[in-house]
C-alpha cells in the first residue's frame, strides 16, 4: 500500500512539474512569432510531438459546433500574422462557456493549448480548456475580448 501511495505521489508530483514546464515553455503573454517557428519546424520535419502555445490575434471565422467520438467541439480560426491562421479545437462538453458560438468573427482572442500538426492540412489547437488527461497535463483556456472561457 506505501508503495502504490509513493507511486502514485510521483506521478502527481511528474505531472505537476510537467505543467510547470509547460506554463514556462510558454510564459504568461501570447507569443505568435514562438508560434509560426514552432509550425515552420514541423513543416521542415525537424519538429515531432505536440507543443504548447500561447497565441494570439483576431478570429477570422467560426465553423459550427460538431459531435465528435469525444463529445462536442466548436471550431473557429485565429489570425496569428505573417498571412497564418491556425484552427482553434474548443471541448464544449469541457469548458464552462455559454452555448456555442461564443466566439465570432473579429473578436480579439488568447488561447493557450496544445499545437497538434499530423501534416499541412491538419494542424490545430486543442486542450483549450481547464482539463488535463492521460497524454496532455496543461489545461488550457481561450480568452474572448477579455472573458476567459476554459
């Protein structure tokens, strides 16, 4: 029993330290530019594994939501600059929000997550919200003219 209790203080405390690397990797303000050289290193192949991110700009469009095998999701598009935008993955069933679309066209947004590129045309920010899982231990918000939403 002490060592299942030991076990299970270290993997708390691994996680712990994984979301502080994490929130540090990618500190308290939105950096694009971080971003866009994170995307260009995929784009390259130098890069492999998903990343956290802070970005920030003005939605360009928002799709509806759509039932996934993971429950609800909202989608919507950020301009980071630089001609880029990057999809926005949002777990409806997750975030305390209002109902979807809580976001809309030229709205100003913050967004913390996890920056997922499976290729050019799949690439995304997901773990938008306060949860964390098994292979992801940052929670994540989006921030919509200055309310946060996670």
């Amino acid at each position: 029993m002490k060592r299942m209790a030991a076990g299970a203080a270290c993997i708390l405390l691994a996680t712990g330290l994984a979301r502080a690397r994490a929130q540090e990797a990618i500190g308290p303000a939105c950096d694009d530019g971080h971003f866009l050289a994170l995307q260009q290193g995929f784009e390259a192949g130098s890069l492999r594994g998903d990343q956290p991110v802070h970005v920030c700009g003005r939605v360009i469009a928002v799709s509806r939501e759509r039932r996934t095998r993971s429950g609800w999701h909202g989608y919507f598009y950020v301009d980071v600059g630089q001609g880029v935008s990057i999809r926005v993955v949002s777990d409806l069933d997750r975030m305390a929000a209002p109902g979807w679309p809580w976001v809309a066209k030229g709205d100003s947004v913050d967004v913390v997550g996890r920056y997922y590129y499976d290729n050019p045309r799949s690439q995304g920010i997901d773990w938008t919200h306060h949860g964390t899982g098994r292979t992801w231990g940052m929670p994540g918000y989006v921030t919509v003219n200055g309310t946060r939403y996670q």
